[in-house]
C-alpha cells in the first residue's frame, strides 16, 4: 500500500493552484460565495411560531409562518418564538420524557431533590406545607419577550414562587390544603400578571392550577384523619339536607290535605245547621198555627223512626193498674189485651206496626 509524506501533498496542492491562474480562483470565491448566500437567504417559520428578524443585532421585522428571504448570515440572522403554543412552568416536580413504552414521567419533591426546595413553604399560621403547582402561558409579544428582560422564562420562574409564597404565607394551613386552593389559584395568576406586565415580558398567562397540596410527612395521618371527619361531617349534612327536602314537601301535602278536608268539614256543617235551622223555623211556624197538631205529628214521627228499631214495646197506661202484656213485635200484629188489661193510650190506637 503506497505512503504519502504530508508535506508532498501540500507541495502537490500549491503547484496545482498556481497552475490554475488567478482568474479561476476568483471564480470559484465568488461560486462559494454565491453558495453561501442562497443558503443562508432563505429560512422556514413554523405554523406555531413567530420570526423575529435582527439586522445587525436590532429588530427589523416579524414574520408569520411560510418561506421568507432574509439578507445572510452575519447582516440579518432569525429567531424563533413559539408564540401559538401554550408552554408549561412546572414547580416541586418536573415532568420528563422517558423514551419508552411507559412515556412522560412525573418526578415529585422529595428530600434528596433541588424541587424540594421550591415546594416547601409556610403558611400564615406557621405550618409547613408542600406546594406543587404549574403556570401556563402564552407569548403575546415575542419582541417584548426576547429583549426587554433578559431571561424571560426564569423571570417567570421566579415571579410564581415569590407570588405563590406571599399568598400562601398570607392563608391559614388548613384552607391551603382544603377549600381554598381555587382562590390561591385565581390570586396568584391575578398578582403575577400584574408584575409580568409590569417588567415588559410580552407574557399572557392563561391559568395557574396548584397539583398537589400536602402536609409533611410527619403529620399526615392527623391531617388524614381531620379530612375524614369534615367529610362525615359534610356527608351527614348531605344526608340531612336530603330527608328534609324528602319530608318537607310531604308534610306540607299532608298540611294543605288537612286544611282542606278541614274547611269541606266547616262548610258540611254550616250547611246541615242552616238547613235544620230553617227546619226548625218552618216547624215553629206550624206549631204556632196548630199547636195540638204539630205536637202530635211530631210525637208520630219521632214512634216511626224509633219503633222500626225497637225488640220490644212496653205499655205504661196511667189509669192501669194492673201488669199489661208484651207486645210482640215480630208479626206486626197487636196482641188481644188480656183480661186486666185497659185500653191502649190514644196516641197509638189505630197505629199499624212494621
């Protein structure tokens, strides 16, 4: 196999320059610069993302999605901003890709991590709690977000756990880890905005969301065992809350049924007295006319609702002396009147018996 001596080559390379001419290594310098510029003319803005063009390091221009032509490298140069895409801050625990079946990963705060350090912190009653949440945002501006500050994404970092802590610092520990983590929510996507504007980020948050809230370790079971008793006590009232809409109802129908049945009773009554009333009046009028007869029909009518009734009728004649005999009533016949026995009163001669 043949050697080369490197100092050969290079001495094979220059006489073979040399015998190219002047004119032709001009042509080949402009060939490569023309290369050069085609090449570093023409970029690609993807569909999400915005192109900020610098002209020698000042901002010229945006530019949308598609193909553009900008001046080479070294006179113009692009940066992209993906400013259609909602980007993710996560805070206490890190989100990574795995790479294999199983997919992204979630890595929490514990003692031997950095994220501890971020989560950890007090409330306003002086109890430690582990805070992991998120911040979403949007770049609204990408001018604003590439010059005015010059880190953005740590600006944002660092705003959320100072605003987080505030709020949190500013709250009893059992309302961060119950009821109140909406509003914690709400209030430090409130306040941090307020300063992201204020510092010129070009930054739209669009929410923040706390994803886990929990006690230290050493006091979990206690703080268990409180969550457990406010839910009995809510499922109690739940409970409760249930009957009474049941049987509230209920017993209103049965109230509403009794006032009615009530007031149909009054009426029947009012009526049935007014009626016997007018009874009585029309009797009173009669018996003013007539009083012997009236006595006398009444007297009949009261025997021919009672008789029909009666087992047995006995006789009680004043002018008797002797024991009179019992009537039977089931022929419907009057017994002959035995020896002893005097005449019948007159108010039931000639009376036909049932």
């Amino acid at each position: 196999m043949p050697t080369y001596d490197p100092e050969d080559v290079v001495a094979a390379l220059r006489k073979r320059a040399a015998g190219l001419g002047g004119r032709s290594i001009r042509m080949i310098a402009a060939g490569v610069l023309l290369l050069f510029f085609f090449a570093t003319s023409w970029f690609t803005v993807q569909p999400e993302e915005t192109g900020i063009v610098q002209r020698f390091g000042a901002v010229d221009r945006t530019v949308g999605p598609g193909l553009h032509f900008k001046f080479p490298s070294g006179i113009e140069k692009v940066r992209m901003v993906p400013t259609a895409r909602v980007l993710k801050e996560e805070f206490g625990f890190v989100t990574t890709d795995a790479g294999g079946p199983g997919g992204a990963r979630t890595q929490y705060a514990a003692n031997n991590n950095p994220y501890k350090e971020v989560s950890l912190m007090l409330s306003g009653d002086l109890n430690v709690i582990d805070v992991q949440w998120i911040v979403q945002y949007r770049i609204e501006d990408p001018t604003s977000y590439l010059f005015e500050v010059r880190e953005s994404r740590q600006t944002i970092r660092d705003t959320a756990e100072a605003v987080m802590r505030r709020v949190v610092g500013n709250r009893l520990g059992s309302d961060v880890l119950t009821v109140g983590r909406v509003g914690i929510s709400l209030k430090v996507k409130e306040e941090m905005q307020k300063i992201l504007t204020a510092y010129g980020t070009g930054v739209q948050l669009v929410t923040v969301e706390l994803q886990d809230v929990t006690p230290p370790d050493s006091v979990k079971p206690a703080f268990n065992e409180v969550n457990e008793a406010r839910q009995d006590k809510e499922r109690t009232i739940n409970q409760a809350q249930e009957q009474a809409n049941r049987e509230i109802p209920k017993a209103r129908g049965e109230a509403v049924q009794t006032v009615t049945e009530a007031e149909g009773y009054a009426v029947e009554r009012v009526n049935r007295a007014e009626g016997e009333a007018t009874r009585f009046k029309a009797i009173l009028a009669d018996y003013k006319k007539s009083p012997e007869v009236t006595r006398s029909r009444l007297y009949l009518e009261a025997m021919g609702s009672i008789l029909p009734d009666a087992k047995a009728v006995y006789i009680v004649d004043s002018e008797q002396r002797a024991m009179l005999p019992l009537i039977s009533m089931d022929g419907g016949q009057l017994p002959v009147p035995t020896s002893g026995a005097s005449r019948l009163p007159e108010a039931i001669k000639g009376a036909k018996l049932p």
